[in-house]
C-alpha cells in the first residue's frame, strides 16, 4: 500500500497543499485557471516536458475539478500528491511543507 507523509488519517475534506504533475506544457499564463496554484516546467531526460502544479486546494472537490480541467487541455495525469495540511492559521502543517 503506497505510504503518504502526512500521518495514518489525513482529512482529506480540508484545505492541503497539492503537486499535481502531468506529461506537457503547461504556460504559466493558465495559474488563474487553476487557483493560483505555481506553475514550474522541467524537461526530462527522454526529452519530454513535465509541468507541475504546486499550491493549495480546498478540498477534494476542488481537486477533482482541476483534475478534469487538465483532462480537458489533454495534459496526462503522471502524479497527484497530497504535500502538506494547511493548518487554521492558513499555514502549511507537517514534515514536507513546500
């Protein structure tokens, strides 16, 4: 069973940081699209591009519709990782805060 950095039991229903990964370009223009979340883009050894989506995310709801929104631009899903919990002052809580 994959392990997460976040302890046994995370609430999935409360706001967490996200690093979404997917096989593409993604320009930096589309952050508004996608809440603001930072756009960082790294080409692999194979040659191909990677564009990661780093930020926060409400809730599973919120990261479904992002989910969708990348399948609509046809950028394949490679990762989604659950980072940090943001803690009720707003800040990132836990060992992997980015």
């Amino acid at each position: 069973m994959p392990q997460n950095n976040l302890g046994k039991n995370p609430d999935v229903g409360s706001p967490a940081i996200y690093r979404i990964e997917v096989l593409g370009d993604l320009p930096e223009r589309y952050t508004d699209c996608f809440g603001g979340m930072r756009i960082e883009t790294r080409q692999t050894e194979r040659g191909s591009t990677v564009s990661s989506l780093v930020g926060p995310v409400d809730d599973q709801s919120a990261l479904t519709g992002m989910l969708d929104s990348l399948a609509e631009y046809h950028l394949p899903i490679l990762a989604v990782e659950r980072i940090a919990e943001i803690g009720e002052d707003g800040e990132p809580q836990g060992p992997r805060s980015n």
